[in-house]
C-alpha cells in the first residue's frame, strides 16, 4: 500500500474509534512502530484534532464533535491546486470571488510549513498577463463579462436559450442550442445551433444583452439538430504537413478548431486537415496570419486559391520593405 493510500486509510480507521493506541496502528497495517509514529504526526500536521494520553497505557484519541473531511490533499496535490489558481489568475475566468475564497480556505487547512511553501511559490512564479509588483492584482481587463457566470448558471439547467445580442447600434434576438462554450483569443465564444435557421452561429459572449431559457414548446430535438449539421458538413480545403518547428509553433497558438494528427511515434512529424471559409474575410486573414506564423517547416498538400493570393500579397508588402 502506497504511503498516500495508507494515511487515508488510517485516518478513516481512527476516526471511527474512540481511542486507539500506536501498537493497535503498527497491527492493523503491519508497519514499523517509528512508521505508524510518522504517519500519525503527518496526519496531526494536515489538522486531525488529535490528544495523546499519558500513562502505561496511554494512546490517543480524536476530540469529539470533530468531523473528518471527506478528501486529503498531498503536499503535491496541493502546490498543484495552488499553481493552477496562480497561472489562471488573468484569464478572464468565471467565478473569481468563489476561486478566490476557495484558495483562502485552502491556506486554512494546511500547516505552516505548507504554507510558507505557498508563500513562496507566489513570490517566485509569474505566468503570462501577470503584474510582476503585485501578482495578486487584477485589471480591469482581466474580469470576465458579467454575463458569463449567469450564461453557465442557466447552461448548468438548460442548454436551449433565447438570447439578445448587441449587434452595433442594434439588439438581436436568437433562439439556439448551445453546444460549447469556449475561450478563445481572449474572448469567450458561444457555438450554437440557430434553432431558426437551422445552422451552426458563433456569438461572442461580449455581445450578450440577455439570456434566459427558449420555451420547450417550439424547440427542435436532438436528433434534427444532428441531421442538419451532419448535412452542412464543411468540406477539408486546408491540408498540410508540420515538422518539429511548425509543431512547437502550433502547441504554442492554433485557433479552436484546428487539430493534427502526428504521423510517427516521437511526435516529430503532424498533419493537419481544415476547412478555411474563404468568403469570410475575418477568417481568410487569421488562416493566413496562422499559417505565416507557423513558420517554414511545413508543407502544404492543399491550399485554397484565395488563401495563396493572400499569401503572396504579404510576401510582396514584406518585399517591399
């Protein structure tokens, strides 16, 4: 049994007793006397409200009313935990204040010693939009749109929506299934299915003047909804083979939808299959700023026309300077 496994185990096994004694401890899990001495100290130290007895046949026992929680953490587990708050920190995410209280209570289940490690890492680790005088700060700009937490309340119920959306100087409506909510380039997306048109509608979350859930009366089912996208299914236009560099480059940004499949067993070698809109100028131009930015280790097998024009328009403005 790992040492892990074998501290929670013990510490389920004392929990339900009223007393018990290191002997009883170095029987159950047939260990040495100084080991169950270790794991009894290292389960104190993660807030156990242990008391010793003294005498002959002193032991311990665990103050009463006191409730075990249900989950232990590892000193690992928990620089893990706290890292991950810290690289998310400027992200843009949902429920800040709750993440921020959670990280709070953390601290107040842990020892010192865990602690000052904590401390610590703040100190020494930044991540990327992280203000290097005072890491805890955050911008304006770092705050999620305030319609977010309450887009994810409803989705939590319902996923068919009736919602507004800020289009310049006017306000949309549009019924839609939503089938992911992502993040991408900073901005928070809605993919949806226009339960009108029928079709695939991207709305940024930016945009949102209002949600709230579309009446059951007039939505479409499942099955309908996978039908008309099986039958809108873009066509691959965009093929092309990565090598180590253009990998490292995509691993580093790729838009949402873009994926490669790697070709040999080191994963030095990749291909990527996509479909480009190419009578939509906003993403022409993202496609072709990707595909420069990915570098020249990279061979293309299929292209679109409009995407090569695009290509050599930059090569000639480049030229030129």
């Amino acid at each position: 049994m790992k040492k892990v496994e074998r501290i929670n185990v013990i510490m389920r096994y004392i929990n339900n007793r009223a007393h018990f004694t290191i002997s009883e401890i170095m029987r159950e899990f047939d260990i040495s006397r100084s080991t169950a001495i270790r794991d009894i100290r290292e389960i104190e130290a993660m807030g156990m409200p242990l008391v010793a007895e003294v005498g002959r046949d002193g032991g311990y026992f665990v103050m009463s009313n006191a409730v075990l929680p249900t989950v232990r953490f590892t000193d690992n587990e928990i620089k893990a935990l706290f890292i991950a708050f810290m690289a998310t920190r400027n992200l843009q995410l949902p429920y800040l204040k709750s993440r921020h209280s959670l990280a709070e209570k953390l601290l107040g289940l842990i020892s010192q010693n865990q602690q000052d490690d904590l401390v610590l890492l703040n100190r020494i680790l930044l991540f990327e939009g992280t203000n290097p005088h005072n890491p805890d700060l955050l911008d304006l700009s770092d705050l999620p749109h305030p319609m977010l937490e309450q887009l994810i309340q409803i989705l939590l119920a319902d996923r068919y929506l009736a919602i507004s959306v800020e289009e310049g100087r006017e306000v949309k409506s549009y019924a839609i299934y939503l089938m992911r909510l992502y993040r991408e380039k900073s901005a928070w997306q809605i993919e949806g299915f226009d339960l009108a048109e029928e079709k695939r509608r991207i709305i940024p979350v930016d945009n949102l003047a209002d949600v709230k859930p579309y009446p059951e009366k007039k939505r479409i089912s499942a099955k309908k909804m996978a039908e008309q996208l099986s039958k809108q299914e873009e066509a691959i236009n965009l093929i092309v083979e990565l090598g180590p560099r253009s990998i490292a480059q995509f691993k580093k940004y790729h838009p949402l939808k873009m994926t490669i499949s790697y070709t040999n067993p080191y994963q030095t070698t990749a291909i990527l299959k996509a479909f480009v809109h190419v009578h939509q100028p906003g993403e022409l131009a993202e496609i072709t700023n990707w595909l420069l930015f990915l570098g020249a280790d990279i061979k293309v097998r299929e292209i679109p026309n409009e995407v090569v024009e695009v290509l050599r328009d930059r090569m000639k403005v480049l030229g030129s300077e």
